[in-house]
C-alpha cells in the first residue's frame, strides 16, 4: 500500500507505557523510596522529628517541581533532580551537608532498584526477538529506567536516554541519535510510542513513520499521513506485515 516510501528497516520503542504499564511501577517507587528513607532516618536518630512529618511526600513533590523550574537546564534529568531536591531537603531538615548528600545517594539507589521492578507486558519478550530478526531496534526514553538493568537489554543494543542528554523528547535530538546509531535514515524508520507530544509528533516531523500506541484513546479526528494508531503494542507486527 506505502510503494512511494521506503521499506522499514529500522523501528525505535519508547518504553514506559509503551512495552509496560508504567503507572504502578511509579506509584510504588515513589512512596517505596520516600518510606525507606524517612524509615532509615528515623532509625539514626530516633529524637528527632519524622523527615516525613516535617516534609511529607507532597513537600518533596514540591521541591522537585521548584527545582526543575530553577534548574533549566537539567530539563528531563529527573534523576538529578530527585537527588538535588533530596540534598536540600535534608539539609532544611537540619543535616550537615555532607550526611543530607550521602542520605540523599542511598534514597536514590533504593529509588533505582523499585524502577526496575516491572513487568514488561507479556507479548513483548517474543515479539522483540521476532522483530529483531527483521528490523534494527533502539530505545528511546524519557525516563530514568537504565536499559542494560532490565532483561530487556539484549533487545535494544542501541539505548537513548533523553533525560540525561538533557534533550528529553519532544527534543529531536534523541531520536536523530538513535537513527545515527541504527545506520538508519528517518523515511526507513518506525518510532512506536504512547506520547502524541513526546512520541509522534517529534517522530513524524523528522519524516519517521509512526506506531501510536493509544493508551488514553486520545485520538485526533485525523491521523497524518504515516502516523498509524494501535491500541496495544502486540498489534505492531500486524501494522508492519500491512505496510509491507
Ligand atoms: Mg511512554
């Protein structure tokens, strides 16, 4: 049906809410580490007030969104700035710099371990190793999960995390690094995601055809050309064979 364009050769995923539900993955991460915290300071120092009555979950939240606006330029490195916001917390909270800053770390390193607890939706094992044998894959992430930390790893020998170029997506920069690394030019790439504003758009205006992966069934009256919608990313290989 596509004879005026080029075969694809080449496919980018992002990954959050596109090859696992991302939401409760989130919501135990950010209250797991927070508690973990607020539980290893208690323990230290068993007079002083709660961090967690002092600060709540909400304060920390707070601080974050503050930092992220006073900190532009470390746009889309949210590991920078739960860190950041950690250290000055714990600093407010009465701690010598260098203890908020080493309480700080070991928060983190429990936030890390809680973001890779997840699971993968059950059809994308297999159908990244079909695709493989087809196409060159990528990822392309917004988010602070590390890819060689997931068993998915083997999948994606190429892995841009936007976040820590400081260029999060909509940014095209992610997506030219992934295409410069797959050897791949735009017109014979597929960028699958679930973000209309960080995903297909940016994709689309780089001339990259587009697997929209739904999830909100958000979708506009009418698709551009090359942007195709899917409700689940299992319909991917349905989408490719049709294009083919
Ligand atoms: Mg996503």
């Amino acid at each position: 049906m596509s004879s005026t364009l080029p075969p694809v050769t080449a496919l980018t995923f992002d990954l959050d809410d596109t090859l696992w539900d991302n939401h409760e993955v989130m919501v135990a991460t950010e209250n797991g580490h927070y508690a973990w915290l607020d539980e290893a300071l208690a323990r230290a120092d068993t007079d002083r007030q709660r961090l967690s009555e002092r600060f709540p979950l909400s304060a920390y939240q707070a601080r974050r969104q503050h930092i992220a606006r006073r900190e532009p330029l470390r746009r889309g490195d949210f590991t920078w700035i739960r860190r950041q916001s950690l250290i000055e917390m714990l600093h407010d909270y009465g701690l010598p710099h260098a203890v908020a800053e080493e309480y700080a770390l070991a928060a983190m390193e429990h936030f890390m371990t809680l973001r890779h607890r997840l699971t993968p939706y059950p059809e994308v094992e297999g159908l990244l190793d079909a695709l493989a044998q087809r196409y060159a894959l990528a990822a392309i992430t917004n988010g602070n999960v590390q890819v060689t930390r997931l068993p998915l790893a083997r999948h994606f020998p190429v892995a841009i995390a936007a976040g820590e170029l400081l260029a999060p997506k909509p940014d095209a920069r992610p997506f030219l690094a992934a295409l410069a690394r797959l050897g791949s030019a735009p017109s014979r790439a597929m960028h699958v995601g679930d973000s209309w504003h960080e995903d297909v758009l940016p994709a689309w205006r780089l001339g990259m055809r587009v697997a929209w992966i739904d999830k909100h069934d958000e979708r506009p009256s009418e698709l551009p050309a090359g942007v195709y919608r899917l409700a689940h990313v299992r319909e991917l290989p349905a989408l490719l064979e049709h294009l083919t």
